[in-house]
C-alpha cells in the first residue's frame, strides 16, 4: 500500500463537511477486477467504441454487442464491491446528505451499502426494449438467446445504459448537477474526467464553494481543478483518508 499524504485542509474537509456528494468513475471498480476504458490495458485499447458503445454499433450487430455486455455482466456477477465501495458507502451513512454519482454500471455501490446512488450511464442489469412499449427488464447472466427480445412485443432489447452521441437520463443529470452545486465537499474517485457531461460535475461544485478532492492512480484533466489529488489506488486511499478523519465526518464530535 502506498503512503497516503493529504493536504490538512482535506481532512478538515473531510470532518467538517456536511453535504458531500462524490463522483466515481470505472477506476473505483478496477481493484474488483473490472476493467477501465482507457489508458494502458484499457477496454478501448482493445475494442472500438463505435461498435461497441454508440447505437449505430447496436444496431449494426446487436449479438457482438450483447454478447460484450454479457461477458462483462458475468465479470461484475463474479466479482463484487471492494474497499472503495464500502469507504463511500461509510462516508454517505456519516454524512448529513450525501449523493453518489457514478459513471459506472455496475451497480457495485448500492451493493455496498451506498443509498442516494445516481447512476448516470445507466445499468449493466437493466435491458430496455426498443419498441414502443416502453418495457424494462431485469436480465440474469447467461443470457439465453442473444439478443434478447422484450418479452412483451417480442421487439429487440438492449441495455440500458448510455452510449456515445446519447443524452443521459434527464433525472439523473439533474440530481447529479443540483447535488454538485449544493455540497460543501466533493470527491472525484477513479474518473478520468474526460467524458461530458460527467466531467463537468465537479467544475460545478467547485464553482458553487465546494471543496474538490480527487482520488486517482495518476492524474486526470480534473487535478488542475481539485484542491488536493491524493494518488494511489482508491481501496487503499479512501479507507486511510476516512481513517484520518474517522468518527467526525459531517458531525463535529
Ligand atoms: C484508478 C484506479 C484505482 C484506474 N483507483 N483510480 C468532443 C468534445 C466534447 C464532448 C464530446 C466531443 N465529442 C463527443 C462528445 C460527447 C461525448 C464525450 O464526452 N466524448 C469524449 C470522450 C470526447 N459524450 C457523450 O456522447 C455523452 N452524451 C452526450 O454528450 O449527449 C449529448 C446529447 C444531448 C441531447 C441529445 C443527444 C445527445 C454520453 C457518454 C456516454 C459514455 N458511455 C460509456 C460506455 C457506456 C457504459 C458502459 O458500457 O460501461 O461510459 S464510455 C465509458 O466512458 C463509460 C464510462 O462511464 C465513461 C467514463 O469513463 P471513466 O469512468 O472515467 O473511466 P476511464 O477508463 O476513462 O478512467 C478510469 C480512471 O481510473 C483513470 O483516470 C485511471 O487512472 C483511474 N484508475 N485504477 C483509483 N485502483
């Protein structure tokens, strides 16, 4: 594990905050063995995007797309929320009001106990017909045919999460906005800041007072912004940081 040095002002930040709210990106779920989607090893090393993650790419191959959600689903379902997970988690239950953001769908925090769970790319589990019917269903691993067709029109399913060129869940964006503006604290863990609108959550809470701490293995286009980066890998960064600041989060003694 590596030392894990924040500025004083962060565990200040992390005692005294009472609104906190935290963004999460594909590097929180790296420690349980999930892949990113960029950098070295990353998932867009490998694959490309525009097969796999716009519509265009859905509906050029549904079954090569499926089937790349289906080996990821069965990674998530053999894997499981780690320390990061359960540090944010521990953090929301010490707060006033928190909200977790995630970029992320696996579905890793509410598993890990977090509540007030915004997801904005949607989630691995969820499949969403692409007829009229409006139908969402809840899939298991292994699927059984692919694709999956909506057991209600017999229509094509796919998931429901957001590719590129897509708007993200109106809900979900304006909780997610409204929870940056409003928080005294916010945190920026394993995200590599580079896919909007996401990235521009903490841009807004830093402009509404916040204070901005990033998490991450290396630094991001967000660090310019954050008033602390503390790298190193987010199961061993944010239960020390916690640990720091233990028993005081968002209530002063
Ligand atoms: C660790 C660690 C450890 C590793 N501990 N840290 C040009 C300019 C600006 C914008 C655009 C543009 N061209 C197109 C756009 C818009 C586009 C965009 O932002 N593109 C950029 C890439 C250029 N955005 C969109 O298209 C979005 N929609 C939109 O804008 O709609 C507008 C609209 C309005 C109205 C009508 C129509 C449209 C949608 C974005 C959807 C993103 N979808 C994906 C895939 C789907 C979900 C899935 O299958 O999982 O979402 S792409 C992928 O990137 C995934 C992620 O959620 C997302 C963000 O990635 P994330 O989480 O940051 O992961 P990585 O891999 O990038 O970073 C990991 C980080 O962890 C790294 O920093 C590591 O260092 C770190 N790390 N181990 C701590 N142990």
């Amino acid at each position: 594990m590596s030392e894990v040095e924040p500025r004083a002002e962060t565990i200040d930040a992390l005692r005294g905050s009472r609104r906190v709210a935290a963004l999460t990106g594909a590097g929180i779920s790296a420690e349980s063995g999930l892949e990113t989607f960029r950098g070295k090893g990353g998932i867009w090393e490998k694959y490309d995007f525009n097969k796999l993650a716009t519509l265009e790419g859905f509906l050029e191959d549904p079954c090569l797309v499926w089937s790349w959600y289906d080996e990821r689903r069965l990674g998530i379902y053999n894997s499981g929320p780690n320390m990061a997970h359960e540090a944010l988690a521990e953090l929301e239950a010490r707060a006033d009001e928190f909200a977790l953001i995630t970029q992320n769908i696996d579905g890793y925090h509410r598993e890990a106990g977090s509540r007030n769970v915004i997801e904005l790319h949607g989630n691995i589990w969820r499949a969403r017909c692409m007829g009229g019917c409006q139908t969402i269903e809840f899939r298991e691993v292994p699927l059984s045919t692919v694709p999956p067709l909506c057991k209600r029109c017999g229509e094509l399913l796919r998931p429901d999460v957001v590719w590129f060129g897509e708007p993200l869940p109106t809900d979900a964006i304006d909780r997610g906005l409204a929870a940056a503006a409003a928080c005294d604290l916010m945190l920026v863990v394993g995200t590599s800041g580079t896919v909007q609108p996401a990235a521009s959550i903490p841009v807004y809470a830093k402009r509404s007072g916040a204070y901005v701490l990033e998490v991450n293995t290396e630094p991001t286009p967000l660090s310019k912004l954050a008033d602390d980066s503390v790298y190193g890998k987010a199961g061993d960064v944010l239960p020390a940081l916690l640990e720091m600041a233990r028993g005081r989060c968002g209530h002063d003694g």
